[in-house]
C-alpha cells in the first residue's frame, strides 16, 4: 500500500508552476478525465511507480512535489505513445519532458546515475551533433564510479557493427550548436 497523501487546496506558487510547465508542454492536464489509455499502451508503465495516467492526475491535483518525485518522469521512454493514444489530445509525453526538466533545474534527482547520464548524452550530442555510444557509457561509468560495467558486450558489439569506438561527426553540427545556445538562452543547460 502507497503513502497516504493529503489533499490541500494546491498553493499559488505551485499554480504558477503548474501552468509554466503546461506552457512549455503545450498542453492543459486539465483535458485529461482519466481514461487510461496512455497507460495502457506505455511500453515501460510496468517499471513505472506511477503510470502516465497517475502522474497526470498528480498535475490535476496540484501535488507537484510528488510528480516532481516521481521515478517515472526519468523511466518514461519519451515515444509518444501516451500522447498518441490520447483522445482528449493531451501531450503527455512532453508533460513528461518539462517535468524532468523542472526537476533537474531544482536538483531533484534521487539517483546520481539519471543525472550523469543525461549530462554525458547531451555532452555527446554538442559536440558531435549525434550520440557517441561509446564515449556515453566511459564517461557514465566513469562518473559513477562503475567502471567495467557492461564492458564485456562493448567488443561483441563492435564485431558487428553496433558500435564504434570513435564517434561520428555529422554535417550540419553548427546547427546542433545554435540549438544549444537557444536553449541556453532560454534559461537551460
């Protein structure tokens, strides 16, 4: 059995910041009436502690802190699914994503690992405008202080192809670069 919450009328800061996050979404929690549809068709609900479904109603309750929380916001896969699913048109998914991006601006990351790991994504992905796989888990592993994990799929995977241990530059990565600088300008990392 789950925590008991109480129900409180949802404070005038956790309206504001309620609205802020479904500007940035595009998007009202308020359209949604629970249908479960999006949970129903999520593809990781089952590692979820809340589905897209509960998290939603989380919003519509003004218990921000708790989705904020919420280990889903960080298994959710980003596929669109949910919001694909969704007959109200609620777009879940980039609920999903202002969400994760609210808790790592309040630093609120139960687990080092998620953070790390986003930071070495987005650390690849500006320097070389794709995912250098190879760099990602050294530097994921590094930072964690797991060092050899999974290292033994790495030359099986280079044999076939899946891997490679340089990266790859693409054309176009200014592109990539005035992206970053957008988002920086905007208030992001």
């Amino acid at each position: 059995m789950g925590k008991a919450l109480q129900l409180l009328p949802a404070s005038a800061s956790d309206k504001a910041l309620l609205a802020r996050l479904e500007e940035e979404a595009g998007t009202s929690a308020k359209l949604c009436y629970q249908c479960g549809k999006c949970s129903a068709g999520c593809p990781v609900g089952f590692a979820m502690d809340n589905t897209p479904r509960q998290v939603i109603r989380l919003l519509q309750l003004g218990l921000l802190n708790e989705a904020l929380d919420a280990q889903s916001i960080w298994i959710c896969a980003s596929c669109e699914t949910c919001s694909a699913r969704c007959p109200r048109g609620v777009d879940i998914a980039a609920l999903m994503d202002a969400l994760r991006r609210e808790a790592l601006k309040q630093g609120r990351i139960n687990d080092k690992k998620v953070a790390v790991f986003n930071q070495a994504f987005l650390s690849g992905v500006k320097k070389f405008g794709r995912t250098y796989e190879a760099g990602l888990l050294m530097q994921h592993n590094l930072l964690t202080g797991q060092l050899f994990k999974d290292a033994e799929l790495g030359l099986p995977m280079m044999k076939r192809g899946k891997l490679s241990i340089l990266p790859e530059k693409i054309k176009g990565r200014d592109q990539i670069k005035k992206i970053f600088d957008r988002v920086k300008e905007q208030g992001g990392e």
